[in-house]
C-alpha cells in the first residue's frame, strides 16, 4: 500500500497500479498480524485505505500469483511488478518432539486469533480449551502478543475486531500459567517497551520473575548504557522482580537465559525440557548443559518469520529473501527486467509498520529511475488484463468489492456493540463483496 501510494503520489510520471493480492481483502499483517487489542495500530488501515480512493489505484483480491496467474503472465500486462508479499512462515525450533500435537507456530495462532481466512480453527478451538500451561518461546514483540492474548480475560477483548469464534474459546480457556522462554538475556530482548509494559497491567494475571534471571554481562551493561530503549526494557524487567503475586488466577512466567531443547508428551505435548544458557560475550549464548523441566500441554514457538519463494522469481533460500540491488531484483548480479521488491520480502521481518514506508519509497524510486529505460512499444491496456481475469473464470474482489466487506464487517461489529468483527471464511468475505462465488 505504501509503494502504490509512493507511485499515485508522485508527479513526474503518468502511472496506473493494481494492489494484488491472494486474499479477498487487502492490508496483510496491519490486518492479520497486529494484534487486534492493539487498536491504535490496526487503525493505520483507515489511513492505508485512502490510497484506493485515489485516481488509477485499484485492488485486484482473490488472485494468488504463482498459483492463478504467472510472473510471466503478469509481465504481459504491467511494465513494472513490485513483490511486497512479506514473510509469512515460521522459523522452527530444531528439537525432538517440536511436532507433537499442542505444539504450533505463532504464525497460526496469530491467524487464528485475527481471523485469517487460511486459519486452522479445528486445532485452537481444541487445544485452547484444554491447555492449563503454556510455554511461548521467544522475546519479540510477537511472542509478547501471544502471551497478551492467552493471558488477557475475554471481557479486555470484547472491544477488538476479534471474531466471534475466537472470543468464544477464549472464554472457555483454563490457562493458569504462562512461561515465555528467552534464550538471552533482559538486555538482549526484542520486544519492545510499550508492549513489554502492557503484560504487568493485565486483569487477571500475576507475572513472576525470578531474580537470577537477570543477568547481565559487560556487553548488556554497554547495551543499556548507550540504548535507552533497552535501558526502559530492562528497568520494567526489574521492578517485576520485586512483584509478589497477588492471587490473580493467571500468572506469566518469564524466563532468561533459557531455551527449550527438547517437546515430550504422548499424544500431545506435555513438558517442556529446558536448558540454561549463558552469554557468550559476542551477543549470542550457550548451552550449560544444565536443565529443567516445565509442565506444559500447549507450546508456541515465536522465533521469527521468514520468507517464501515464489515461481518464476529469484530467491535466496540462506535468507528467505528475494535478492536486490536497491530494490530492483537480481539474477547472478544482474538486475531482472520489471521486477522489484519492497518490505519484508526485501530486506527479511524488520521494523515496524512505518519502516516499510520508508522501505517502499526507495524502491519505487528505483522503479521511477529506470522508467526511460522501459520498452518503447505500448504495453496492453488494463482494460486487457480485465479481460485475462474475466476469461480465466477467477472470482476476484475489486476495489467496490473490498468496500462492501468492510461496510459488512462494520456493520457486524455494531450490532455486537464494537467498531467492526472481522469476517473470517473466504465463502463469507466473497458474498459481502457479491462477488460470485462458483
């Protein structure tokens, strides 16, 4: 959305773009990702929604590249492709017993929870119910939102997007304990404070840090000295360890210097076996070799996302990325006619929403430098593409289409007492944007 308004906005060049995208309905993890009780964040889709008010900008939904039409097709019809398609897949964990039933990616819980179509809803609507412990591995803001999530009661959700479905298991939750798990340790932690915060203000939750936890070495005190943001992280960190608790029926765990090495269970995970670590002085840590054990039959593993190749582009599979030079694709050091990429796909799961502003900008500017060096003969007109979509039997929702699900989606939510609830099955979002369904 940001490279389509980049390229609508600027003045030295006549351009027409079409927003692709393989879902029903645009905005990808402002939608999917961010946390629904993160309401301030996920409003930056009404700002994001205005590029498709403007002049030669539309949405084409339900149309999955590589898939419904090629890369080669597509060059038929544009002069210019950009890939924003993101980082959608988890990073495992690499230990025995990480596929045991209970064990899941937060990728999926995060889509279940914010009603991605492609969501697993059997899985979580079983396993929520009947997990009482929960070990979250990682200390990204992610992991964070899963542990919000899992330990927030229903009544500090009712308020959010959240769907019906997701309340409802929620409500039947029996969760008392919560451990997230940190490799490292408080100064080396990802999340960032505003989050972090958030955790010691829940209703219903206690959250427990044990003082040995805390371990800093001359690198994490260099860290703090010269990084506020890590500084805050760490003081926040410190006064929990001075909590008690005070009988709240959930209480959050949060552990450092510990990773799991190891899921155990019989049909479903039931322990955890966890290793201490210890800094290695170069920002990374290790093994001690000593372990414990902790109870728990719901396991969620926020180690970070990754990349996805997609046919007919280049990819480095070392760093799930698509390779560039300033945003324009590269093929053996060369640059790939027409082609271009923006966001988590360009440069891997890094920054924040605004980051990607930035990070579109310069791509379309690479784009609009090499516009004299495009083919002089016309290329088809989009009147020809929308022929291509007409005569390929593909049901896609356009731009008329998308403001019909949202109005749907709003109206849901106000007869429910909230701004919107999100509509969840790609069947229900067709029909709110009457778009044939075959």
């Amino acid at each position: 959305m940001y490279a389509a308004d980049a390229l609508i906005s600027q003045q030295d060049l006549p351009v027409t773009v079409d927003v692709i995208d393989k879902l029903p309905v645009p905005f990808g993890l402002v939608r999917y990702g961010v946390a629904p009780d993160h309401v301030s964040i996920r409003s930056v889709r009404d700002t994001l929604d205005k590029v498709f008010e403007k002049p030669g900008v539309r949405f084409i939904g339900g149309l999955e590249v590589g898939v419904d039409i090629s890369v080669q097709t597509l060059h038929e019809f544009f002069d210019a492709i950009m890939f924003t398609y993101g980082a959608s897949r988890d990073r495992r964990l690499g230990v025995p017993g990480e596929d045991l039933d209970g064990s899941v990616a937060a990728t999926d819980f995060v889509a279940w929870y914010c009603g991605h179509p492609d969501a697993d809803r059997a899985t979580f609507e079983r396993l929520i119910p009947t997990a009482t412990s929960a070990v979250v591995v990682g200390v990204g803001n992610v992991a964070v939102d899963v542990t919000r999530v899992l330990a927030k009661t229903v009544d500090e959700l009712t308020h959010t997007d959240m769907p019906e479905y997701v309340l409802d298991t929620l409500r039947k939750s029996l969760l008392t304990d919560i451990h997230v798990l940190g490799r490292r340790g408080p100064a080396q932690a990802t999340y960032t404070t505003k989050e972090l915060r958030e955790l010691g203000e829940l209703l219903d939750a206690d959250i427990v840090v044990e003082r040995a936890d805390l371990v800093f070495d001359a690198g994490s005190e260099q860290a703090i000295a010269n990084d506020k943001s890590i500084a805050r992280n760490v003081e926040v960190v410190k006064e929990w360890a001075t909590r008690r608790t005070t009988g709240k029926s959930r209480r959050i765990h949060l552990h450092f210097m510990s990773r799991p090495v190891e899921l155990r269970g019989d049909d479903r995970v039931r322990e955890v076996v966890v290793e201490r670590t210890e800094l290695d002085g170069a920002g990374g840590a290790k093994g001690t070799g000593e372990t414990f054990v902790i109870k728990a039959d719901l396991v969620v593993r926020s180690v970070g996302y990754r990349g996805m190749a997609l046919p007919g582009v280049p990819f480095d599979e070392g760093q799930s990325v698509i390779p560039h030079l300033d945003g324009r694709v590269q093929l053996g050091g060369a640059p790939v006619s027409g082609q271009y990429v923006a966001g988590w796909i360009k440069r891997g799961p890094t920054g924040i929403i605004g980051t990607n502003k930035k990070d579109a900008t310069a791509t379309v500017a690479a784009l609009l430098a090499d516009a004299n060096n495009l083919p002089a003969a016309p290329l088809p007109s989009p009147a020809d593409f929308d022929t291509w979509l007409l005569q390929s039997g593909i049901t896609v929702v356009d731009s008329a289409g998308w403001q019909l699900i949202d109005a749907a989606e709003r109206a849901l939510g106000e007869s429910k007492g909230r701004e919107r609830t999100t509509i969840q099955t790609t069947e229900d979002l067709l029909n709110a944007a009457n778009a044939i369904v075959s």
